[in-house]
C-alpha cells in the first residue's frame, strides 16, 4: 500500500481524498497557494507546502512545483483530484519519470482519452455505441459536407483537444457550415493547442447520462451504475442524482458491461466515468473523464463503495475489492452543488466572507465541504462552497430529505445558489423526473420560484440566522460567562 499521498488539488476535494487517507492509515500532504493559506484543507492535511502565488498556474497548475513538493515531503504517490492537473498526460508522466505512483490512469490511457476522436474511436472498436458523425478528424469543408449530409442537420462540431463542452458550435444547415468550420478550428487551436475538430449529429435536449467506473491493474473492469447530471448551466453541473430516473435495469446493465468492458480493454486503470448523451430511449458515448468527478458521492451513497479509497487501493497495485455481482444499487440520492453566486443575477460568481455556517445533517444527508464560519471564498478558483447530497429509499424521499436540508442550510455573509436548488427540488418536471440538458432554460418559472420561496421562507431564515449571527453570539457567550463566574463566586 502507498503510505504518503499528496493532494494535488484543493477545497473540498483535497478534504475528500485526505479523510479517505486518513481512514487507511496513510500520511497526507497538501500544497497549497498564498491564497488558501487559511484554507481547511491546509490545515487538515499531515503536512502542508505553500507552493506559489494565488494564480493557479503559479501554484497548481505548475506541475515541477507539485513535483519538488512530493520529493521534499517523501510522498510515493499523488492525489491529483479534478480539475487543475488531474486530467493531464504531462503531469502523470513526471510522475512516472520520478517513481511517484500517480493515482488515475497512465500517462499513455490519459493521452488516449483525451484526443476525442481518438477516443471515440476506441468506443466504436469496444462496441459502444456513438452518435453518427465522423471517426477521423475533420479538416475541409468539402468532408465535413459529405459527413452532415449522411447524418442530416442539425450537426455539432467538437473540438478534438477539448472536451466539457467547450469550443463547440451548433450548425442549423449546409449555409452555416463553411464559417463555422473555420470558426471552431480556430477556437480549438487557441483553447487547446490543436485545430483538430470532429463532427456529430446533434441532439436535442438531450439527458446527461455517465457511468461510474473502476478498472484496476490486474485487468478487472466494473461500473457502479449511472448518475444523471442534466441539470446544468454553461456546461457547469448543478444537480446531479443516482440512479437516473430515465434508465430501464436492462439499459442500466446492458451499457454498463459495455462501458466496463471498453475501460479493461484501453488498460484503465483507478475511477473514471464514461459520459453519454440520451436521446429517444438511446445512449450515446460522448467522452471519457478519467478522474474521479465532482459528483461521485451519489454513487458512494447508493453503492456504499468508497470510490477515492478504491482509486488509492488500484495504485497501490491492489485488485479491486468487489465484483461486478457485489455491486448493488440502493435506493436514490441527489446532489446539490453550492456555489458562492447569485442565481438572481446571472448566476454571478459572490466570493466573500462567510460570516455565519451552519450546515444540515440528520439521517440521510452528507455534505462535503472545505469552508467553515469566518473562511473567505477566494475570487481566484471556482466558486463552490460544499456539496450537499441527500440519500432516500425512492426518489421522492432523496428530494424531500434535500428539500429539508436545503432549509437548515445557512450561509451568511455571501450570496449563494441555495434558493435556485429550492426552486428545483418544488420543480413539478424535476420532481416528474423529466429531465433534460436544457431543463433550466426551458423552465422560465424559476426565477420567479426563486423570489416566491425567498419571501416564503423569510420569517424561518432570519429566526434561525440570528442564532448564528457573530456579534449576537459574542454577546450570548459573554453572557453565559458572566452567569458562570457568578455562580463560581457564589454569587
Ligand atoms: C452534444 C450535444 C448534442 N448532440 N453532442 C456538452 C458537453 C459535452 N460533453 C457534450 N455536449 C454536448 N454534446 C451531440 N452530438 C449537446 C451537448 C450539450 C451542449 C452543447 C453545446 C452547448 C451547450 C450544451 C449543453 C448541454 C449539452
């Protein structure tokens, strides 16, 4: 077994993946930024190294910085989380290069994965299935005529280097084809580093469907059933629930061995989910994300299986500890991203003080998060305050568990998106389970929701936030011990 892993990463993950640490035994490190010097996750960790300046790609982003921290601290393996450097073929390979376990795939998987059309064409050869569209990258316009005629319009187009979504371009018909070509190359080669784009049918509102996945270096592959993300918002998730009310179990087991089946045969190895788009009873193959995800604790409140120890049990060269057959999924559980913005406004990012914290528990309810009372939100990283992940039996009882924790839930000082998972949770389509990718901007009765709610709960939020309230609460302990002393002196 590894012994001492560093988290390459911050906030609520960095949390996450040291508590898992913790569980097992094994030492923790963080690095950390000018900026998270007051951060939970610095303090948490076994050892913590300031390892540059607020801006990520001073500190996290840098992979030689990360690197000399691990060798100074004697790590033998990394966590690198999501996002910053987790997906990255670069930062896997300095690993390997210094005999540092890196915890996810190889260098070489990661590489793979990364290059869609690469990708893509490794789903087709598994047997998975994709949305019609091209398996070589597009480079004229005259191919990519060919290719929208045989699918029919509208079509996508996807920068191969990208992936989340970004860079993509929507054709309504052949008239619009040429420019937006040219357009998404360009976008692709200034995002990442490489023009290369390929080309799709395009579905409309369609449900985010992805399956949980863990491969382990002995050749063994299973998934833990799907999560559901549909309800997102410029390609940020906001809610995200498993199982998807939308998948029969014969869909469920029918892609699920497939997409295990296509992570033993790239080699995968650690957590990794398969993304697909479901349209008409059908899915879809869109990418793969080869880290553990934001979102993962739903699976872990269904499944019962600790997904970031698995990851670090398969680094440490151990098989997976369960079988396809052990996987059970167990009722229904949903996950609310808090983010510190203003869903009022645009969804504009609020960092700030928290003044006031106090979060929700009780039976069912589980909230990973890296902030506490009087921690600043940094304008620097992404705005995400905590999850909040609500278990039930059924469906019904994960929404009306999340709905009561979303009303013990107390953030003061700042802003946060509380009152748009509100509004969701008393959503009559939401609660339906009719989902769709574009279920926010079709449902144009939230913010109006929003402010009915925010006005309903009025009396409640302020009785319960004067109890929180700083100055108030200095006052009441100065009080009690004032009594105290008195009682001392007999008084
Ligand atoms: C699509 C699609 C429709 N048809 N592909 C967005 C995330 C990325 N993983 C895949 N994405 C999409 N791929 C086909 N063939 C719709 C989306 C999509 C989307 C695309 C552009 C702008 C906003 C979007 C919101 C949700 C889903």
């Amino acid at each position: 077994m590894v012994r001492k892993i560093l988290i390459a990463n911050r906030g609520e993950i960095a949390i996450r993946i040291m508590r898992a640490c913790r569980e097992m035994g094994i030492a923790s490190v963080a690095v950390y930024s000018e900026a998270d010097r007051e951060a939970l996750f610095a303090k948490y960790a076994d050892e913590a190294y300031c390892i540059g300046p607020a801006p990520a790609t001073q500190s996290y982003l840098n992979i030689q910085k990360v690197i000399d921290a691990a060798k100074e601290s004697g790590a033998d393996a990394i966590h690198p989380g999501y996002g910053f450097l987790a997906e990255n073929p670069k930062f896997a390979s300095a690993c390997e290069q210094e005999g540092i376990k890196f915890i996810g795939p190889s260098s070489s998987v990661l590489a793979l994965l990364g290059d869609k059309v690469a990708a893509r064409r490794e789903m087709i050869r598994a047997g998975v299935p994709v949305v019609p569209g091209t398996d070589e990258c597009v480079t004229q316009f005259g191919q990519a005529r060919e290719i929208a005629r045989q699918t029919g319009y509208p079509v996508i187009i996807k920068p191969s280097g990208g992936g989340g979504g970004i860079g993509m371009t929507i054709v309504e018909s052949e008239g619009e084809l040429e420019k937006a070509l040219e357009s998404t190359q360009a976008i692709a080669a200034t995002t990442f580093g490489i023009a290369n784009v390929y080309i799709e049918k395009y579905l409309t509102n369609p449900r985010h469907i992805e399956f949980q996945l863990l491969g382990d270096s002995h050749g063994n592959a299973i998934h833990l059933g799907e999560r559901e993300c549909s309800i997102q918002r410029r390609h940020q998730k906001l809610i995200e629930e498993s199982p998807s009310p939308a998948l029969t179990p014969k869909l469920r087991k029918e892609m699920g061995e497939k997409a295990a089946n296509a992570a033993k045969m790239v080699g995968y190895e650690g957590a990794g989910t398969m993304e697909f788009l479901f349209s008409e009873g059908k899915l879809y193959f869109m990418e793969v994300n080869a880290r553990v995800q934001v979102e993962h604790p739903v699976t872990e409140m269904v499944t019962s299986v600790d997904i970031v120890k698995e990851g670090i049990r398969i680094a440490s060269g151990l098989p997976l500890s369960l079988t396809q057959k052990d996987v059970k999924v167990r009722g229904s559980a949903i996950e609310c991203r808090i983010n510190a913005e203003d869903p009022l406004n645009d969804f504009v990012p609020t960092p700030g003080r928290i003044k006031s914290y106090h979060a929700p528990g009780g039976m069912g309810v589980r909230v990973d998060s890296g902030v506490y009372a009087s921690y600043t939100i940094s304008p620097f990283y992404d705005p995400m305050i905590s999850k909040l992940i609500a278990w039930g039996r059924g469906r019904d009882e994960a929404i009306a568990r999340m709905r009561r924790a979303l009303y013990e839930y107390i953030i003061g000082g700042i802003t946060s998106n509380i009152p748009f998972h509100k509004a969701v949770m008393e959503n009559p389509r939401f609660v339906k389970g009719e989902l769709g990718t574009h279920f926010i901007d079709k449902e144009t009765t939230l913010l109006a929701d929003m402010k009915r709610i925010m006005e309903r709960e009025k009396p409640l939020a302020e009785r319960l936030s004067r109890v929180l309230e700083e100055k108030r609460r200095i006052a009441a302990i100065s009080a009690v011990a004032a009594i105290a002393g008195m009682h001392h002196r007999g008084g």
